[in-house]
C-alpha cells in the first residue's frame, strides 16, 4: 500500500502539490461550496476533457500511426527520416496536443530507427522531437493545456491568438530544419512491411475526425461546451468505453486545485497586489522563470489571475516550457520513454536535452525582445 502510494506520488507529482497548495489556501480563507465552484473553470474542464477523449480515439484506432507510415516509407536516408519523425511532432501536436504527439511518435521513433539500424540517433531525434511538440503547439489554443486556458479566460479571437504566436512557432520551425539538416545523411531503405503490425480502423477514425470537429467548435464557441461534451462523452462510450479509461484525469484534477488555490490566494488583497505588482511589465521574464520550477501549466494558471497582459504571458508560458526536464509536462513523457529503454545512456540524454533546450530559448526569448523594440 506504501509503494503505491509512493507510485502515486512520483507519478502525480504536480496533482499532489497542487492539492496541498488547495487545501492549505482553504486555512486561510475558508471559503463556502458557492465560492469553491464559482473558482472553477468548468468550460475550459470540459473543452480540455472533450479533446482528450477525442484525441484518445484517434491515437486508439491507429490513425496517427497511418500517418506515419505513409510517410515514412517513401524515406530514403538518415537526414529525412529524422525530419520526418521530428515534423510529424511539430505539427500534429498543433492538433492532438504536445502530450499525445510525444505519447504516439517518440516509440514510433524508437521502433523505426532501430529497424533502419540507426540507433545512434535516438537522442539527438527523440530531443528535437520534444522541443518540436512543445513549440509546434502553441500555434494554436488546443495544441496544450495552457493555450486552451489562456484563450478561453482571455477571450482572444483565433486571429489575434496565432499572429501573437507565430514569429515564435516559424522561427523554431527554421531552427529545427538547421539542426536536422546539419545531421549526417546516409542511405536506408524502409519497407511497407516493416510496418505490417500498424492497423487503421477508417471507421472510427472517420467518426472521431468529426467529433474532433464537434470540440473545435465548442473550442471557438460556435457550439456550446456542455452539449458538445455530451455528445463527445456518450459516443466514446457507446463505440469503446475503454478510451474513457485512458484518459488523463489527474490532468484535470491539477486544473480543479490550482483553481481552487488561485482563487483562494486572489481573495487575499495582499497577494494580489505583490503577485500584480511583481509581474507587471515583467509577464514574460517572470512566467519564462517561474515554468522552470513548477512548469508551464501551473504557471499560467497561477500568473493569469494577477495580469491583463494575456500576449506576453501566452508568449512566456510556451517559451517556459523550454530549458528544464520539469518546465513541461510533456518533456518528461519522451525522457520516461527513452529511458525506460535505453536505462543506461540516460545521462547523456538529459545533456543533449539541457544544451538544445537552453540554445532555443536564449534564441526565442532574443527574438521576443527584438520584436518588443520594433513594436
């Protein structure tokens, strides 16, 4: 029972403290049922339950594997198959989440470079693979987390969300194509055989591609959220109530606490004037640090009750989640998969990932303070 809670506990890391952060703010303010849900953001819960489920089966019934493949196996060297395996990161995270891509194509990446014979570039890939999903995601509100909840608490148009984005979403995309294209290329052959095991279900996957289109527009508010997380709900259940079980629930807790202590902590005049004095003119710099300590997920949720200024604090979240191992959830999803199969080069795993995750930053944190003269 101890080992699993201390399972739990590793696991969940950042549920748990955001639990005990609610329940202690709850000592300082005590506040009733009423004010306990008026804290919570519902429709950014369901949104974010919606697309999960979605997501969860489109990754179930193999549609992101389908993709792959037919890509892949029209690759002829090294140097290609690594952009392949990197870009399929950067943009379909725009879609499914930076979770889910690194979820879905890290193993795929393990699988395919050990079939071609090219295991040496497993660190180098799986690394640019996951600075590819956290900055191809944040072209768009549902490609993570905090985007959906800044877009939605915010209110920005779809627009003005992008353009604030883009410069830092293109540049990254030029940086990735230098790196990957400064590796060495050599020839290797892969075979639609080699993928025999990879099987779509068109079916489904036609029904979930318009389910996905259903949470797309609850997401621009062209559909109500409450209904559309119905419909969403009782299709997965009535197709595979399995998908139901895959999804990340914790994730959603984390959100509820966090509200709950935010609210708290904002009810305190107080805090609210040292957290907004602190933060004013400085969102960026400040969202940027705090994401290396607590990531970039809690961070938003803390600092956007104490700023209006939603560009520089979208620009700083999706910026944070560069540079350390725990400044975005996901990053630690491809070190977990990469270690738990290459257990002993670990080490320099995590080198290669501090090194290229500090070169993006100080690049796009350069780029943010150039466009702030200009502008």
């Amino acid at each position: 029972m101890i080992q699993k809670l201390k399972n739990f506990i590793e696991k969940e890391t950042v549920m748990v403290i955001a639990f005990l952060l609610a329940l202690v703010s709850c000592f300082f303010m005590t506040p009733s049922l009423t004010q306990l849900a008026g804290f919570v953001d519902f429709r950014v819960l369901g949104i974010l339950l919606s697309l999960m489920v979605v997501v969860a089966g489109l990754q179930r019934v193999g549609a992101f594997d389908w993709i792959g493949v037919k890509l892949l196996v029209h690759v002829s060297d090294t140097r290609s198959l690594v952009l392949v395996l990197v870009m399929l990161c950067f943009f379909l995270s725009m879609a499914v989440t930076n979770d889910v891509a690194l979820l879905t194509f890290v193993p795929f990446a393990i699988f395919v470079l050990e079939k071609s014979g090219h295991p040496e570039l497993l660190v180098s890939t799986v690394v640019l693979q996951t600075v590819a999903a956290n900055l191809g995601s944040m072209l768009t509100p549902v490609g993570n987390p905090q985007n959906l909840y800044i877009y939605q608490h915010y209110r920005f148009t779809a627009a003005s969300f992008i353009e604030t984005v883009l410069p830092y979403a293109a540049a990254a995309f030029l940086m990735l194509l230098i790196l990957i294209f400064l590796g060495k290329k050599e020839s290797i052959r892969l075979a639609q055989t080699d993928f025999a095991a990879v099987h779509t279900d068109w079916k489904r996957a036609g029904a979930y591609v318009l389910l996905f289109c259903v949470a797309i527009a609850a997401v621009t508010g062209l559909f109500y959220w409450f209904p559309a997380m119905l419909l969403i709900l009782l299709a997965a259940f009535l197709s595979d109530r399995e998908i139901l079980r895959t999804v990340d629930y914790c994730l959603l807790l984390t959100f509820v606490f966090f509200f709950v202590f935010i609210g708290n902590m904002g009810s305190i005049p107080l805090v609210r004037d040292l957290l907004g004095s602190l933060l004013t003119g400085n969102e960026a710099v400040v969202s940027i640090l705090a994401s290396q300590v607590i990531s970039n997920v809690p961070a938003t949720l803390l600092l956007s009750e104490f700023t209006e200024n939603s560009r520089d604090l979208l620009i700083g979240v999706n910026l944070g989640g560069l540079g350390t191992l725990i400044a975005s959830m996901a990053s630690l999803i491809s070190y977990k998969l990469y270690a738990h199969r290459y257990n002993e080069t670990k080490g320099r795993y995590l080198l290669w990932f501090t090194v290229v995750n500090l070169v993006f930053l100080t690049v796009l944190y350069g780029l943010y303070l150039a466009l702030g003269r200009v502008c």
